[in-house]
C-alpha cells in the first residue's frame, strides 16, 4: 500500500478529500513548483496554489475502481475508514492551524464550517480580522444560517482546509462566485442541496457498506491529462491502473472486466453472453479503452459493428470526480 504514497510526487495524478456536496481537489501542472516531502507512511505536495498530505495508517482500505466518464473513462483509488461517529454541523472556531502544510500559515485561525459529514472537517483558514469576527458571530449556527458571513466567505476567499484522519487538502485560490466556474488547479465545492442527502460518497462510488472515502487518488490517465485534455497514449499507465484494479478493486469487477479483455483478444466478433445487458457497461469501457489504447485492434471493428458506440457529449472532461458532485 506504500507505493499509493508514490502519486503525491506525480502531477498526473489528482486527489480529492471530503463528502457528498463539498469536496476539495488538488490539481497542479507538470511545471509548477512543488514542494514534495516523502517519510514512511506519509506524503505532502505544496504549490503557490494549495497542497494535499496524505497518511496511511494500518487501519486504512484501498478500494480502486474504473468506469466511463464522458467521452472516455476514470479510474480511482479511494482510501476508505470504518464509518466514524460525530461530525460538526454547525460553524465552529478550532483556534490556530498548528499542522498547516506550510509554516507562514500556522499562526492563522482555523473555522469548521460543519457540512455534518462524520469523517470530516471542512474549514477556511484566516487572519482577516472582519471575516474572524462575521465568523464569530455565526458560531454554534449552521453555515446555511450564517447570514452575512457565508457571503463574505466568497468575496474574502479564505484559504479552505479539508481535514480527514487520512488526508489535509489545503486550497490557496480564491472562491469563485455563485455564477462562475471552478478554476485551473485546486478547487472546492460546497453544494448544499447535495450536503442534504446526508451522503458520505456518491452513489456510483463502489465504497463498502460501513466504510467512508477519507481520501480518493484518482490515478494518471493513459490518454487524458488531469484536466481532461487529450495526449498521446500512455500504455504503461494503463497497465499501472489494472494492476491497482486487481490488488484493490471488487474481484467480481475485476473477474467480469478480464473476460470481456479476454473475449475481445480471442473473439473476432463478440460472443453471444458479451451482448447480455449486464455485461453492457463493461463491454462498453473496454472497447472504449481499446479505442483510445488500441485503436487498430483486429478485432474492435466487429465488435463495434455489433456494440455501436453510444453518443457522447463530444466534450473533454476533467477526470477527478464524479460529474453529480
């Protein structure tokens, strides 16, 4: 499990932290500069725009998964914990970050602003003197109940801390506003009509029952950049990403995936069980990752002639997480 650590120091590589409805992302360009820091059992990355550390303890389960995603496909390894109790669910003062990632950030004053997700501690971070005291003054209230300092939030743009007993997300970038969209790089999300459901994790994510993402690798795609564009094809991430898959993943997935794999190397055209409708989806990746991998395959042309493709949007799409977040 230690070589997960090795993604930290990757910049092809994503990481989120946080639940159903705010969630924060670390993203960062190839030649940005970064500051990576490796000891056993943990690993950081800093960069003028945020940083994410990452601790894996013994009581930590890896579970990875792949599935389409737009036009192509995503592929993840969510690092899961047994279900904790608690959770803030009001605004709540913790005093100053001590284990920010970076020193000049220590002495500035932390505030949870209690999503009510067990496993987590969505914060901002500030010195802002107005900011501390509209803070202040909304403690012990729900952030929907905070009046005039959840707006200030947004035109203050704090730094925001995303803190799990696994991972620290840290975001420097401003908050765009309501109208506007997420920018380049680390980002957060807080939808509070998606923090109602009470959910932990999106529906589509394979986590075990009793078992919360504490923090989600999402792996360097062979065909796309972190952002979603297009590049040349990278088999050995590929390979990397189905090697994860079978020390990780569901055994029934995985056993399903590599007859499909099996059947499109040996079958000209698919065989009957192929076109079954529980077998659609993964038929479906698989012939989308050998287009992309494989695309003059002797065999993709038949199969495609029996399983057309489904119309896509035609979009690039970043790949870091799950489209209802």
């Amino acid at each position: 499990m230690e070589d997960l650590l090795d993604a930290v120091a990757d910049p092809d590589a994503g990481w989120s932290v946080g639940t159903f409805g705010a969630l924060a992302e670390f993203l960062r360009d190839p030649d940005e500069p970064a500051d990576v820091r490796r000891t056993p059992g943990r690993a950081s990355v800093v960069t003028p725009r945020g940083g994410v550390e990452v601790r894996l303890t013994d009581d930590v389960l890896p579970v990875a998964w792949e599935r389409r995603a737009g036009e192509s496909w995503s592929q993840a390894v969510a690092l899961c914990l047994l279900l904790p109790s608690g959770g803030r669910s009001v605004i709540t003062e913790l005093g100053p970050d001590t284990t920010a990632l970076r020193d000049d950030d220590r002495d500035a004053v932390l505030v949870d602003l209690g999503v009510g997700a067990p496993h987590l501690e969505a914060c901002v971070r500030t010195r802002d003197a107005s900011l501390l005291a509209l803070l202040r003054e909304a403690e012990g209230r729900p952030l929907a109940e905070a009046g005039a300092a959840a707006s200030a939030l947004v035109e203050a743009g704090p730094h925001r801390v995303f803190r799990t007993a696994v991972a620290r997300l840290e975001v420097f970038t401003p908050i765009p506003p309501p109208t506007g969209a997420s920018p380049d790089g680390p980002h957060t999300h807080l939808l509070p009509r998606l923090l109602a459901r009470g959910r932990t994790h999106a529906a589509t994510d394979p986590i075990p029952a009793g078992h919360v993402p504490a923090a989600t690798l999402h792996l360097p795609h062979p065909t796309r950049t972190v952002d979603g564009r297009r590049t040349a094809p990278r088999p050995d991430r590929h390979r990397r990403a189905q090697e994860l898959l079978a020390r990780f993943g569901d055994p029934a997935a995985v056993a399903e995936k590599a007859a499909v794999t099996e059947a499109l190397a040996t079958s000209a055209v698919p065989p009957t069980w192929v076109l079954a409708r529980p077998y659609r989806a993964t038929v479906e990746l698989a012939l989308r990752q050998c287009e992309e991998l494989e695309p003059d395959h002797p065999h993709l042309e038949g199969w495609r002639r029996r399983l057309p493709r489904a119309v896509g949007s035609g979009e690039e799409q970043p790949l870091t997480h799950d489209p209802a977040q």
